[in-house]
C-alpha cells in the first residue's frame, strides 16, 4: 500500500515537466526591437500576431503583447488551471508608416498592490 501511494505520488510529480503550452519570454524578445529600424514584418517574424492592437492616430499604431506568468503550480497539470498567476509581462510597440518607432516593456507582479491593503483611504491631503 505504501510504495503504491509513493510510486502515485512520484507519478503526479513528475506530470509537472510534462508542460506543453509555449511560452513566450517577452523580456528577451523585446531586446530584439530596435526603435527606428525594426518593421512590421520583423515584428511579427519575432513575436507573432500581438494580442491587441489599436489606432492611435492616422498612420500610427500600438501593438500589445502580454504574457500571464504563472505561480508555484501553474504549470502542472490539472492544478496550473485553478491557480492565479503570479504576475504579467508586457510589451507595448507604437509603429508609425510599418516602423517601430517606441518599444515599452512592463513587468507586473501580484506584490504590486499589496499596499493598497493597508493603506487609509481617508486621510485628507495636507
């Protein structure tokens, strides 16, 4: 009974490497925009289709790309699906005339608002 309860427990540990979604590293793929000289194209060669894109103005245009970076068991099996990640990464291209012309990378993290738990919202402004 109990080398079958150890040889379950080995089991569910090591479904843990059997991930298969792909992840993307936004950080090291935003190295690779170069202000001024990467288009479109490249663009999309590096990172793929971004996940919104809007119109700031005629001819001018901001790409997003956004990553959910998963918590402690967020990329095991079954329990990666009901854990919150742990954080975001983004990155934030505005393209004018198919040129990059600004690349801006965020990285968020879960612990970046816990001061609003202890903050008093009442306290007046002197």
């Amino acid at each position: 009974m109990r080398s079958s309860l150890l040889i379950l427990f080995m089991a569910l540990l090591f479904l843990g490497g059997c991930y298969t979604k792909q992840i993307r590293h936004l950080a090291s793929d935003a190295a690779l925009i170069k202000p001024g000289q990467t288009t479109v194209k490249e663009v999309q060669k590096y990172l793929g289709e971004p996940d919104a894109r809007r119109e700031v103005a005629p001819g001018v245009s901001e790409f997003l790309y956004y990553e959910s970076r998963p918590g402690m068991f967020g990329t095991m099996p079954l329990l990666g699906s009901l854990t919150s990640p742990k954080g975001y990464e983004m990155i934030i291209l505005t393209i004018t005339n198919d040129v990059v012309t600004s690349c801006d990378f965020r990285n968020h993290d879960e612990s970046d608002r816990k001061w609003l738990e202890d903050y008093t919202w009442d306290q007046e402004l002197q």
